[in-house]
C-alpha cells in the first residue's frame, strides 16, 4: 500500500530476497515437516500424494481455462519454459522483456536478462527477444 492508499502486487522474489521472510518459526517448522514426509520429488517421472495435493488445492483458485500445471526447480528452468510455452501459444516469435532485469544464467534465461554484464557473449541471446524500459516506479494515472 503506497502513501495515497492504493495497493498494488510486488513480484519482485528470486536471488535477492527472501519472499517469506527471515527466520521465522512457522517456516523453519512447516520445512521440517515436509522433509521428514519427503524433501525432493521429480514430477517429471513421479507422482506423490503431496503433488496431488497441491494442484488439487491450486486448481480451485485458478481461472478454469487454467488446466495444466507445470512444475520447475530453477528460475532459468521457469523462464525458458515460459518463453517455450508463450511462442507455442501465440504462434508468435518475438519475446519482450524488462531491462536491468535478471532472469537466470541458461540460454534462454540470459537472452531475457536486461544486464549487459551477464551477456558477455556478441550475439548470445535467442532469437525475437526484445528489451522494453525499465520503469523506475509505478506511473502516476493522474499525470
């Protein structure tokens, strides 16, 4: 909430903040919890009640057009698998993405990546991939 009182979503996460918080007791317990059932699952080849759970859970707060999910380990791995889907969906090649971004260190997660210091390589980025500006802040609708 901003100092007018308007709300808005920070999807800011990944290598540069703890989304959930530091240290917290309900985190460190929920964890635990979970490690002892089990800690890692490829859900690729596996299918565990706790799997089942989840998209059961997930699917009844999702839009009903929404009727696959698609599980990940890695940053990278999410967005090469969102530029994979977005060009199978559309039909269409071209990838728009933030500069001064970071999306991660593969292929595709680099091409993404508005840092010129992570594209060290002339030329190294997929096809159609297109920086749009960074927005320093949100932009005032009464301007």
């Amino acid at each position: 909430v901003d100092s007018k009182g308007q709300r808005s979503i920070d999807f800011y996460s990944g290598v540069m903040a703890a989304s959930l918080g530091h240290g917290l007791p309900v985190l460190a317990d929920a964890v635990q919890r979970q490690a002892k059932e089990v800690s890692f699952l490829n859900t690729i080849k596996f299918v565990h009640p706790i799997v089942d759970q989840y998209c059961n859970k997930l699917s009844k707060v999702l839009p009903d057009s929404i009727n696959r999910i698609f599980f990940t380990v890695s940053g990278a791995e999410s967005t090469e698998a969102a530029i994979k889907v977005a060009r199978q969906v559309t039909g269409r090649p071209k990838v728009l993405y933030r500069d001064l971004s970071y999306h991660g260190a593969s292929y595709g997660a680099l091409s993404v990546s508005g840092d010129a210091r992570q594209k060290t390589i002339e030329g190294y980025s997929v096809p159609y991939a297109v920086p749009i500006p960074h927005s320093a802040g949100f932009a005032d609708p009464d301007e």
